[in-house]
C-alpha cells in the first residue's frame, strides 16, 4: 500500500496512451516513474502469482505500468 504523493510526467518510452506516465514522490522528494515501479514489483514475480497493490495518490492511473 502506499499513500502520498502522485503526480504525471511527460511519456519518455512512448508506452503511454495519453503521453504521460504516472509516477509517485518518495519522502525524500524523488519521483518513481510507473514503469520502474513494474520492474521493480511486478516483473519479478513468479508467473502465476497475484498481487494486489492499493495506491492512493493523486493521478495514480497505471501506478505500476504495463507490461510492454
């Protein structure tokens, strides 16, 4: 679970269908970009295996990306 600060900055990869990717600020004010947060969370895990992730932050959208 997280909760704080959300936010949206301009798509890099071009994954993105709006242009933007979302991306959550840590306490010492860097931002997560979703798609890391996917390589970091979801890539690992085992094939089969669910997560369930809760965010709540402003413009959370696809908080922890999609697959590519």
């Amino acid at each position: 679970m997280f909760a704080g600060h959300g936010g949206q900055v301009c798509d890099k990869e071009g994954d993105e269908d709006d242009g933007m990717d979302e991306v959550i600020e840590t306490c010492d004010h860097e931002q997560l970009v979703d798609d890391e947060l996917f390589d970091l969370i979801v890539r690992p895990l085992p094939q089969g295996c669910r997560l369930t992730a809760v965010f709540d932050c402003c413009n959370s959208g696809t908080a922890l990306g999609k697959p590519s």
